[in-house]
C-alpha cells in the first residue's frame, strides 16, 4: 500500500473564530466551501469544519512538525491571548523531538514539534 496523503476533520465551535486563530497562526486557505475549510499545502493540509461537539473535541490532538519551532512558538504566544479558551504550553523535549502543546479555541490539542538532530 502506498499513502499518498491523510487528511484530518477538526472540528469548529466558532468555525469564524477557528478560522481567524488558524490565519492568524500563518496557516493558509486552500480550499473553503459552506461547512468546511481546508488549511495548510497541497501536501500537508486539514479540514475545519462547521460542527462541534464538545468530547469530540476535548479529545482530538494533532501532531505536527516544523522546520522552525522557536517561530511558531513566538506566533502562537502572541496568538493565544486573543482567543478565548486557547492555551499554550511552554517548548519542552520529548522523545521524538522539541515540542509544545496548544490548544485552539475549540479544545483541540495541537503538538507542534520539530524534529532533533540525529
């Protein structure tokens, strides 16, 4: 079996609200129609949609690696206080790389990581 590309559904309380903390975090539009919104690239991209329920999204986590984490970190610190609900962990090493923990204005639980030198 080849994979050639694995998209997630995340879901949106305030699908505006989500929409604007995402652009605000740098991601891009690829894609929006009525219910659902696509961020990210061709290669690497999710969906937002229009739909909320609550343990869904109190139990969604999303890991995601980056080149530079150090910037995303700063993006995200100045991001958070506009977003009710929103969280940010402070940048900590796990086995699998740098990472920080942050949650959007939904719940959803991002892990954004960058990979250690090998």
């Amino acid at each position: 079996m080849k994979i050639n590309l694995i998209r997630s559904f995340i879901p949106g309380k305030d699908v505006n609200v989500s929409k604007q903390f995402y652009l605000d975090l740098g991601f891009k539009v690829i894609w929006e129609g009525e219910d659902l919104v696509e961020f990210g690239t061709e290669e690497q991209n999710f969906f937002l949609q229009k739909y909320y329920q609550e343990d869904w999204a109190n139990n969604t986590m999303i890991q995601m690696f980056v080149e530079d984490l150090d910037s995303l970190y700063n993006i995200a610190e100045n991001v958070i206080p506009n977003y009710k609900g929103t969280k940010i962990k402070s940048i900590f090493t796990a086995h699998y790389g740098r990472t920080f923990h942050l949650i959007d204005p939904s719940g959803v639980l991002w892990h954004m990581c960058e990979r250690l030198e090998k």
